[in-house]
C-alpha cells in the first residue's frame, strides 16, 4: 500500500471542493420552503404566448370571487332588514288601525260640522262665503286629526318635514298658477265687498247683463240677449263696475228734432203731458225736458222721466213715451224739421214785410230754472249708510 503522506496534494484539492459543493446543496435544500412560492412561480412561468392564454383562461379572477361575496353580503343585509321591518309593522299594526280610525273620524266631524255652520255662528246671507267657511272648517279638522293620528304612531318629525315641504310646493305652485289664484282672492273679497246682488243689472267694463252666479274662479253674467257670459274674477274686481238695480229708481230719456218755427214752449209743455200720463211714470223725481240744440236742422229736445225698476220696464215705458209724444205733436201740428231751400231771383225793395207771428212769449214768467235735485236724495243715503265713506263735507271739517 503506498503510504498517504506520499499521495499528491492534488487531489486532496479535488476532494475539499467536491465536500464544499455537497455542502452548498445541503444549504440551498434546507432554505428552499422559505422562497418555494416564487421558485414555483418561476417554475411554473409559460415559456410560449399559447401556453401563457390557456393559464389565464384557467385562473380564477379573485375580484369576481370578492364582488360575489359583496353583493351576496348585501342582499343578507336587505332581507334582514326587510324581514325587520315588517315585524315591527305587524307589531304596530293596532296603533296604526288607530290612527287610521281618528282620521276618519276627523273627517266625519269635519263634514257633520261644516253642514251646521248655526253651531259655531258663522253662517252669513252670502251662499259662495258659506261655502268657503265650510271647506276651511272641515280642512281645519281633518288637519287636526292627522296631527293626533301622526303623534300617536310616533311620527311628529314628519310633520316639520311635510310643512317645509309644503311652504316650497306652495311658493312654486304660487308662480305658476298666478292666475288661478289671483282668481280665487279675487272671488273672496267680492263675496266680503258685494257690490252686487244676484239678478241685479249691471255693466262690468263693456260687458252688461244680469248678475247669475259667482264662483271661484268666474262670475257669470247672462246678457240682455240670452247668452251666458263668463268674467275672471280678477277682471271683476279691478273693472268699473256700473250697478243699474242698486237704486230702484231709474232715468230713461229720448230726443225730438222739431222745425225751428214751431213754439218751443208748447212742444214741451205737449210733451209732458204726455209722459205724466203714463203709468209707471213717477212724479217724484218727475218728469224734465231741456234744450240740446238750435241749428240748421231745426230744434233738437230732450225729455227726461223716471220709472221704478221693481215695477215697471225702463225700455217699455221709454218706447211707450216716445210714442204718445209723437201722436200728440202730430194732432197739435208741431211739425219736424224741413228741408228747404230759399232762392232769391231779384231784390224785391218794395215787396211787403210780413205780418210777424209770435210763437214764443217775451217774458220767462213762471219757468222753472232751478238746480235739478232728482239725485240728491239718493247721495243723501249713500253717504249716511256707506260706513267706509272717507269723505266729507267741508262744513264738518
């Protein structure tokens, strides 16, 4: 055997390097647990873009795993808190057939007293203000009883919330039915004013006929022809307003054209005797007649006579006047104005000068030229009775 000091140094280099490598290995081995995840990824890498589409078509998403588990979380919270709910609805289930009860019979007390309105002594003479105390009055207790049924299911919040809501659903709703509402106030302060009644003649700017109805957002008017006229409230209470039944006593007047050779005087004094006669004709005021015109055409008279409306037709008893003058000038012979042409052919210095004719007296002994006070009585009344009358005489300031 040949001894081993004698063996080259050689080799013992070779075999402390293989023992150095078995060592390393040994190392690697024990640490691959700790880093086997990305050794396995790395591993497990697609060395082609085939095999890198097949591995993504296989893995899972884990965003739609965490989405799936999300929504499913939230459909439990729903149902739980559905499921909730109507527990506590069945439980309060007698509280609510409560409040439904009181608002009933809110509502039954509100109509049962609006139809009684002697009870709280607010019944007027106008039917369209009736009818507004009643809405108010059954609205004013129905509201009552929404706040006790609301009180009592524990629900007052809602009230502040609906009132809010209510203020800005009124001021929008107040913009853009303007209208309609300036109507429906227009409506109300006629029925508080009243300055007519219904069957009453009356003349609303250009529009005339008899007072029907008044509603909330019209007042009807049936005109002297038949047709049924409806006017805006609003129009109504800012137009001028002339009232032909307010005073009983009314004025009818008409005209005659007489030739001017005829007597002024007797025309007149045929004329009113005439309209005295008629029945119907008051004497109190009685009836008058003035001068319109002098010209070319002759001399244009007026007469005037008075009627009470609650007895006798203003055009009847006008047309019957205006017949009875024309007879009775037609038999006295006070003839209408001609039409005439005078031509003078030669001047005739030596013809004659007629025989003038006197038709009218010289004097105005026993004509009436006083101030016409047929009216007065009438104001008289009006500024005794009218309450918010802001004038007054100058004596009594």
């Amino acid at each position: 055997m040949p001894d081993t000091a004698s063996l080259d140094p050689a080799p013992r280099r070779l075999t402390a390097v293989v023992l150095g490598a078995c060592l390393a290995v040994l190392t690697c081995a024990c640490a691959a647990p700790i880093h086997a995840a990305p050794a396995a990824a790395v591993a497990a890498a697609p060395s082609t873009p085939a095999e890198a589409d097949a591995t993504a078509a296989t893995t899972p998403a884990p965003a739609a795993v965490v989405e799936d588990v999300d929504v499913r979380t939230r459909l439990d919270q729903v149902y739980d808190e559905a499921e909730a709910r109507l527990l506590r609805l069945v439980a309060n289930l007698p509280l609510l057939l409560a409040a439904a009860l009181i608002v009933f019979l809110a509502s039954w007390i509100g109509g049962l007293v609006s139809q009684r309105l002697h009870w709280l002594r607010l019944r007027t003479r106008n039917p369209y203000l009736d009818g507004l105390i009643r809405r108010a009055v059954r609205t004013v207790i129905l509201l009552i009883g929404i706040l006790i049924a609301l009180d009592l299911l524990n629900a007052t919040a809602l009230v502040g919330a609906m009132l809010g809501s209510a203020g800005v659903l009124g001021l929008a709703l107040g913009f853009a039915f303007k209208d309609i509402a300036e109507n429906y106030i227009a409506g109300i302060l006629l029925s508080l004013r009243r300055p007519f009644e219904p069957g009453e003649m009356v003349k609303i700017d250009s529009y005339e006929g008899k007072v029907a109805a008044l509603s909330a957002r019209a007042m009807t008017l049936i005109t002297l022809e038949g047709n049924e006229l409806r006017l805006p409230n609003a129009l109504v209470f800012k137009a001028v307003i002339l009232n032909y039944t307010s005073n009983p006593k009314r004025r009818f007047d008409f005209t005659f054209n007489i030739d001017a050779s005829q007597s002024i005087r007797k025309a007149h004094a045929v004329a009113m005797a005439e309209i005295a006669s008629i029945d119907g004709v008051l004497t109190d005021p009685g009836p008058s007649w003035m001068v319109v015109e002098y010209g070319a055409n002759g001399v244009v008279l007026r007469f005037f006579g008075w009627v009470d409306q609650r007895h006798s037709d203003l055009g009847k008893t006008r047309s019957e006047a205006i017949r009875l003058v024309k007879g009775a000038f037609w038999r006295d012979g006070i003839q209408g104005p001609k039409t005439t042409t005078h031509v003078v052919l030669a001047r005739e210095e030596d013809a004659a000068t007629p025989a003038a004719v006197d038709h009218e007296p010289a004097t105005s002994a026993g004509v009436d030229t006083s101030v016409n006070r047929d009216i007065d009585r009438q104001v008289a009344e009006v500024q005794s009775t009218d309450e918010s009358n802001l004038l007054t005489l100058k004596d009594a300031t």
